[in-house]
C-alpha cells in the first residue's frame, strides 16, 4: 500500500531529523525524499533542533535520544510536547531506566537502529494517524473532563465528598501519588477549605485534613501557621529533578510534604476567584519525572471553566450562610421578644451605680472582655446590653447564652454549632452561638456554671478567635466581643480547682462588679417608679406610685433577690391593688431583724498567691494541719498530697503554722 504524505491541509509532509551521527541521519533523508516527504532539516544537538522549530515548525520530528551536549532528545520530546509536535525515538542500545523516562514522554513511535526503510515509512504513517485522532480524543475527553469536573463541584454534599470525587477524576489524566487541592483564602490563613489525599491503592484514597497531617509529622499548629504564613505561592509550575530538591530547600512546607510522603515531582496550577482567594491544583509524584509540559497545559485549559464553577459554588454558599444566619438571628431575637423580661434602660443615681457607668464608659469602646460580677437579680444583663450599645460593635447583634440552662452535653453546640450528622440527632447543620455573633458582641451569662471540659475550648476561642463546630473539619475564625457574668466569686472558684485559672485570667480583663439593691438603696424609689409605670401600662390600671408605708418597708429590707425581687414584688402588688396607690400586700424582714446575714456581694478582690495561701492555710485549719489521709488538707483542696507540699514549700507556710 503506498504512503499517504500529506497533512489534513493537502500539502507534503515536512519531517525534521534530529540525529548526531551523519550516515544514518543521511540515510534517513534520503528515505524520507524517495518516499515523498520535505525534510525541514538536520540537527545535531538539542538547542539547534530547536532553532529549527522555531523556523519552520515541521509536521513530525524524528529524535534520537543520545545526542551531542548536555541535552538529550528526551529534553527534546518534552518541549515538542508543549508544542504539540509528534515524535518518533531512534535509539541503538538503551537501559532500562532510560526507556522509562521516554516513554514518560509519550512518543508517537520507537524506531532501533538500525532500521529498514520499510520499518521506518511504517512508523511515520503510524505516528501521523495516531496523532490527527489523538487530538480529536484529547478534546473530547478533555470536554468530558470539564462537564465531569462542573458536575463533580456542583453536587449536594460536603467539600470532602466534591473534592475527593474531583481527585478520582483527575487521576486518569494526571497521574499522581499525593494531591492538595481546595479553597484557601488569602486574608486568613487558618480558614480554608482544602484538604489533601494519598493515594493508597488503584481507587483508594486516604483523607488528609490540616490536623491529621499534624499529627503525622508531629509539628505544632502555631508552627505549621508560621511557615504558611512565610511560604510564597508559587505561580503555575512543573517541579522535577533538581528543580524539585530546589524548590523543597525553599519551600519548607514543600519538603516536609516531600519526606513525608516520599515524594520527587510536583506540578501546581493556583488560579484566583472573585472572593479574594486561591483554589489550588496541587499533584505530587513519587517518580522523579512525572510531569509534563502537556500537564501543565491540560490545568490551564482546565482553569477557566474550574474558575467560573468555584465561583458560582462560593456565591451559593455564600448566599446559603447568610440565609441560615438571617434565620439563626430571626429565631434568636423571636425568642429574645418572648422573654422579654429585660430592662429598658438603667434606673439609679445612687454613687455605686455611678461608678459602673464609669466603667462603662471606659471598656465599652474597646474589645477588651469584660467580666460582669454580681449577685443574682442585680442586672447583669442589662449592663452587657449598655457595654454592647456603646461599643463600635452595636450594629451587630448581641447574643446571649446562659450556661446554666442547658445541659452539659447541649452547650458545646450551643457555643460552637455542629455539623451535620456530628451525633445522634444532628440532622441539619447548626450555627453556634459564636459564629452567630460573629462581627458582634457575645453575653455569656453564669459563665461560672460552665463545665470543666468545655472550658479549654472557651479558652481556645478568646486566645485564637477562632471556632470548631462539633463533627467539623477545621477552625473557623470568629471576630467575637466576650461579655461574661457570674454571681460567683470566680477567684475563689479557680483556687479551689472548680474553675480554670487560665481561663478566669482571660475573662478578667476587664471587671465591673455590680453593687446589690441593699448598698443603693437611694435607687429603690426611683426604681419603683419606673417599674410601676412599665406594670400599669402592661395590666391597663392608673398607677400613680406607692405608699409611704409600703415605701419605708422596702428601704428597711435587705433584698437577697436585689432587683429581680423587687419588680416582681411590685408586679404582685400591682395585681391586687384595688386603688391608683399601691400597697405591699406580703410582709418584709426589716434588716434590724436579720441575724448574721451573709453578705453576697463580691469579694474585693486579692492578689492570686495571696488567696491560694489564705486558702491553703483554712485547709489546714481545718484539717488539724493533717495534709494526707481522709479528711487532711490535700482532700479538702482536692489536690495531689506531692503537689500540696511544694505549693506549702514554695508559699514558706510551715505544717504547724
């Protein structure tokens, strides 16, 4: 059958020979003429081979792979990859290692020398139909590739499920041992929705999230952060080689990725989106020559449809994470409607109320955490609420958590929302109470009820600003206001062990302690107004104030529920009274009655080692300076004997003092 030698286009075929011995480079022109093909011309070495593509590019090069200077042919065959040329290896003797390498390359023939004339028009026709259907296949699969990958993206489901379907796509086309691939943004490096695989089998793949990887290579959080933070993007690129070990002595994230998966070529193509980040496309191979120019090629062609699908994805999350916060917030402030037991507005003149509007004013335009003390029913509440509204924060909402109301198991949902699926009775995805308030302020009431497990991830969030939901996959960053308030004397409470010294350190940045009813009592008449004013509007009745009698009983009484106690007292009166003047219907222990009563207002404050030593020094008191056994000083402070002794030595307080 004789040889077609024309292109697609109807003109003669032009072949370029690239070959360092002279007779058989002569030989084979002469072939190529006599069967009808153009010669472009003969190379030598790598660098003329190109100057001649430049030139003329021809239809087909012929390459042999040992040739004259450094570079070899399979230098050669990966540029004409770039380029889209076909080639066709000559080689005499060749290892192993070497055919290897070359066929990495993907040639379009292989031709031993020495060879027939017969063998090698052969060849060429074979090189030529493989390449015209070649790129017919290449687009097509590379549109199957696009639509799949779109697809792959766009599905219902969590990140982990799109992206390892993306990897298993990928495969196919790119090979690879290790991938990075996911969204990461760019103002914060600790928020980012990528995640890794390992390839551990023909269609097996071990997930890899930051913290697994961690705890792989033993390095710390704080460090992994540090060297992200000082590690430059890389731009496309091909790593193998040499240029691999480069970039790893330049790239310290690189390199331990490298040793730790052992690791030899990468190829990385990071492409940009509207929201300000990166998504990235990160292969590693264990062989040294993997990737390709047409690698490379093949993201880039790639990239411009990937863009607009994550695009349009972070849009529609975006849209679907302010839908569920706007309906996170309307529930919440629903509920804030119902329980509208809070006050308007403060009522007092007295000068220890005078002194926390002070303090008010002073923290409120700041972020500092604020620490609200006080006994029950005082208004704690209501001065986060004032903190709140005179902070920059107050166009954002204030969001409110009592950690006494719910049970242990409940709060860190509450706090820091869950995932779905996270445990039994997780159907849908939930916002905590943190990432609601997120831009806002926090009040986090009782903060002393909170449990002793939960509260080193408390700590987390005022150290790091940043969230876990419970079954999530990675910190969330939350630029959150902490308000806190507690009618205990957390200082106490630490020394005892019932609380975190670390974390009361954290929430005492900024203390207002709240004077109880009984040390205002200039407050009770105009408080009494205001509350009677608020009831007759609520009842419908003509309330014009209360009686001298009933007055003189409320500044005699020592109001253990302070300010709670006395709304509801008068909302009773209100109820019963029969004319514009309210009358207390329930008797009042006037304070000169009241034996011994314990005052429950907060302790002034005391240097830490002071308390610990004063309460070390009651321990042993009471236990007759008996510091191990039953009933000795180390049970009563709940502490290991050892670890009561050194405090002892360390504080010079002798066992019989």
């Amino acid at each position: 059958m004789p040889i077609d030698t024309t292109n697609l286009q109807g003109s003669t075929q032009t072949i370029l020979i690239v070959e360092d011995e002279f007779a058989v480079a002569n030989d084979l022109r002469l072939i190529l003429e006599r069967a009808g093909y153009r010669v472009s011309g003969t190379a030598l070495s790598v660098a003329r081979a190109l100057e001649i593509n430049r030139q003329q590019r021809p239809d087909l090069v012929l390459v042999d792979i040992h040739l004259k200077g450094a570079e070899t042919g399979i230098d050669l065959a990966r540029q004409l990859n770039a380029d889209n040329i076909p080639f066709v290896y000559l080689s005499a003797n060749t290892n192993a290692s070497i055919l290897e390498e070359a066929k990495a390359t993907k040639p379009y023939g292989f031709l031993v020398k020495p060879f027939r004339e017969k063998d090698v028009l052969i060849a060429l026709e074979i090189a030529h139909y493989r390449h015209a259907h070649s790129m017919e296949v290449q687009i097509r699969q590379e549109q199957a590739l696009q639509i799949d990958l779109t697809d792959a993206l766009s599905e219902p489901g969590d990140w982990e499920h799109r992206l390892l379907k993306v990897t298993r796509l990928f495969q196919a086309h790119i090979p690879f041992d290790y991938i990075i691939l996911g969204l990461e943004n760019d103002k914060n490096l600790n928020t980012f929705r990528s995640c890794s695989f390992f390839r551990t089998g023909y269609d097996e793949y071990q997930t890899i999230w930051t913290n697994n990887f961690l705890e792989m290579t033993g390095m710390s959080l704080e460090k992994y952060r540090q060297i992200r933070g000082q590690v430059a993007y890389d731009g496309p690129s091909i790593y193998v080689g040499d240029a691999f070990e480069a970039v790893c002595r330049q790239n310290p994230l690189k390199k331990l990725i490298a040793r730790t998966f052992r690791l030899q070529s990468n190829v990385i193509m990071p492409f940009q989106t509207a929201q300000n980040g990166r998504f990235f496309l990160n292969f590693f191979s264990r062989q040294p020559a993997t990737y390709q120019p047409y690698h490379l090629m093949l993201l880039e062609r790639l990239k411009h449809s990937l863009t607009l699908t994550v695009d349009r994805l972070l849009a529609f999350d975006k849209i679907e994470q302010l839908s569920e916060q706007l309906r996170q917030e309307n529930t919440y402030l629903l509920e804030e409607v119902k329980t509208g037991a809070n006050f308007e507005e403060i009522i007092g003149t007295s000068p220890a109320l005078w002194n926390v509007f002070k303090s008010i004013e002073q923290v409120a335009p700041t972020d500092y955490t604020v620490l609200i003390q006080g006994e029950t029913g005082t208004g704690k509440e209501l001065i986060a609420r004032a903190v709140h509204n005179r902070s920059t924060r107050s166009t954002k909402p204030l969001i409110k958590l009592n950690c006494a109301a719910l049970p242990a198991n409940l709060i860190e949902s509450e706090l820091f929302g869950h995932e779905k699926g996270a445990f039994t009775g997780a159907s849908d995805k939930r916002i905590g109470k943190f990432e609601l308030a997120n831009g806002g302020t926090i009040f986090l009431d009782e903060i002393g009820e909170l449990p002793l497990e939960l509260q080193p991830k408390l700590l987390r969030v005022l150290q790091e600003k940043e969230i876990e939901r419970v079954g999530g996959k990675g910190p969330i960053q939350c630029d959150v206001r902490v308000i806190a308030a507690t009618n205990r004397n957390l200082q106490q409470e630490a020394v005892a062990g019932n609380f975190r010294q670390d974390l009361y350190y954290r929430l005492n940045v900024f203390p207002i302690n709240l004077p109880p009813l009984r040390e205002r009592r200039e407050d009770i008449t105009l408080l009494s107004t205001y509350f009677l004013r608020k009831i007759a509007k609520k009842l419908g009745k003509k309330l014009v104030g209360i009686s001298d009698i009933s007055l003189r009983q409320m500044n005699d009484y020592h109001w253990p529920g302070n300010i709670r106690e006395l709304e509801h007292l008068l909302e009773r009166a209100a109820i019963m009274s029969t004319t514009p003047e309210v009358s207390l219907i329930e008797p009042l222990t006037p304070i000169s009655t009241v034996v011994d009563y314990p005052s429950q207002s907060v302790a002034a404050v005391k240097p830490f080692d002071q308390a610990e030593r004063e309460n070390i020094l009651a321990a042993l008191q009471q236990a007759r300076y008996r510091i191990r056994g039953k009933g000795g000083a180390a049970e009563l402070l709940n502490v290991k004997p050892t670890t009561l002794e050194a405090k002892m030595v360390r504080m010079n307080i002798k066992k019989s003092e």
